[in-house]
C-alpha cells in the first residue's frame, strides 16, 4: 500500500498545530500563550479518539482550531486527504461539526427547539419544502430520544441532558462525518452521562460518525474510545488503543491520572497506589526548558530539562514522548 493510500483511509489528519494567543504584558508588550505546541494525531472513519487532560491543558483549544472557530497559529488539518484552509472552511462545515460542553449557554434561548435543530438545514439549504424540514427535524429528535411535542418548547423548559440531546440533534442535521464532542457530559448527572455515552455509541454505529471525544473522566474516555490521547501542557504526551493505554501506561503523567480512577471494588482500591504528583502546573506563559513535565516528574534527569522528547512508537501504535519510559 503506497503512502497515499494510507493518508486517502484517514479521516482526519492533525499535523503540528498550535494554537498561541497574545497576552498583554505590561509596557504595550504582547507576551504568546502556548495552549496547544505542536499536537499531531490523526482520525480514521467510524473512529473514536478520545482526549483527556487536566484543566487548562488545551483540549477544547484543539477541538476548535481543527473547526477553525479558532485560527490556528501553525499546523495543518486535512479532512480526507484535502488540507482545510479559511477560504475553503466553508465548505467543510457540512462534514464537520461539534457539540459544546455547556448545555445550558450553547442553545439560543430565544428559539423554540424546532428552529435550534433546523437552523443548520436552512443555513446549508437542505430541504426543498417546508414539510421536509419539518420531517428532518422530527427524525432528528427521534434519532437522539426527543419527542414531536417537544419541537416548540424553548430550551430552558428542558432538563440539561435534554439540552445536551438538542445541541446533538443539532450537529447532526447536516450528515456530518466527524464531530468534536467537548466535553459532552461534564456538565450532566452521572446517571444521566451514562444514557448520553450510550447514545453517542449508536449513533455512532448507526451513522459511522468518527467522533474526537474530549474529556477529563478518564473511565468515561475509556469506554467509548478506540484509542486515548494523553495532553498534557499543550503536548500530547502519550497515545495508544484504550485498553493498552488503561493496561500498560508508559508517560509519568497517564501513570499518575489512572492511578487517580476509583475503583468500585474496596480490596482492590485499597491495594492500588495512588500516584501523587508534587508541585503546580507551570504557568504556560512561563513553561519550564525541555519537558513541560519536568518540574513535577519523578524520573526527571538534566536531558529532560534540555530537550523535549518526542513521541516516539514503542511498538503496536503506543506513542509515548518519554526518555525515561
């Protein structure tokens, strides 16, 4: 199989992107923050990558500059083969979509239900009669668990689950291929994230969606991925299939989050480590030399505070940016 073969069979392909935003700094100075440096990883069709990160270390930042609601600082998003720029983003929207974490801002709370789930139909002008929008936005409420009568209420009548079912129906009312999911249920009960997750997984073997599912829930990540990367500062800093990742973690940091996982089974909890990691996270206005992880990393040596590691395949897709690893 040739290298375009290869790269026409992926999705999505993410290659060195970074996101910097200036922050004033006194003095009329503009001083750059690195909320995503460098971050590559790619999609394939019917995918579920999963990427999960404290707070603050840019996921959601790479879910919107991959849709451009972001313009990326450098680095380059290919949808199918085809490199997405500003001019031709337009285009690409159709494909391409997301759902927003907050269900409660991310609904205009001034339009009923109907007219939140058709807006993109009319943006897009994919119906031909005012009955064919109406089908399309009752299908899409029946596709994600809404009912017809719902279709003229307006969102703040609706538990924030139901809001978060909108805002999906919504991202669906183009066909797309790929969603970014950010953070999707964060804001949700628990026994109500279940029914979501759920949800997301049928629609995604009813549609073959591929979905970039941004979390810091590490078992919410686990069960509805294929693979999991590990953020970290901006960085990606390990990436590999879920159960590999969950089983056999390599990165310091990814030791430390799974370590942090409750386990239903007391005996089991008990005999599990808890990896605490020492001091703060660096400032990304103020980013130690070499690995952003240093500072808080056991294992760190003075290459590590000289050169930053790059991931690097330990074999069977398992990338890990680690010299001590």
């Amino acid at each position: 199989m040739s290298n375009e073969e290869k790269n026409v069979q992926k999705l999505v392909e993410v290659n060195g992107l970074k996101q910097y935003f200036p922050v004033k700094s006194g003095f009329g100075k503009t001083i750059p923050l690195k909320a995503v440096d460098g971050v590559s990883f790619d999609i394939m069709p019917g995918e579920t990558l999963g990427l999960v990160g404290e707070s603050g270390c840019g996921k959601t930042t790479v879910g919107r500059s991959i849709l451009r609601l972001y313009e990326p600082t450098a680095g380059e998003v290919r949808y199918n083969g085809e490199l997405i720029t500003k001019k031709n983003m337009a285009e690409y929207r159709k494909e391409m979509q997301m759902v927003f974490q907050d269900p409660y801002s991310s609904l205009n709370p001034r339009m009923t239900v109907e007219d939140i789930i058709g807006e993109p139909l009319d943006v897009h002008k994919l119906y031909t009669s005012k009955g064919e929008r109406r089908d399309k936005i009752l299908h899409l409420m029946e596709l994600v668990g809404l009912n017809a009568e719902h279709a003229t209420r307006y969102a703040h009548e609706f538990s924030g689950g139901q809001r978060q079912r909108i805002g999906i129906a919504r991202a669906l009312a183009v066909d797309p291929k790929f969603i970014v999911c950010d953070e999707p249920v964060s804001a949700l009960d628990v026994s109500i994230q279940a029914q979501v997750i759920n949800m997301f997984e049928e629609l995604q073997e009813k549609l073959g969606v591929a979905y970039l599912f941004i979390a810091h829930d590490l078992l919410v990540v686990h069960h509805i991925s294929n693979r999991i990367a590990v953020m970290y500062l901006g960085k990606i800093v390990e990436i590999a299939d879920a159960d590999e990742l969950n089983d056999n973690p390599m990165h310091p940091y990814t030791q430390s989050l799974l370590s942090a996982v409750p386990i239903p089974d007391p005996k089991i909890a008990k005999a599990k480590k808890r990896i605490v990691l020492e001091g703060d996270v660096p400032s990304p206005l103020k980013m130690p030399s070499g690995c952003a992880f240093r500072t808080r990393c056991k294992y760190a040596t003075e290459r590590c505070a000289q050169e930053c590691p790059n991931l690097v395949d330990r074999g069977n897709g398992h990338k890990v940016a680690c010299f001590n690893k």
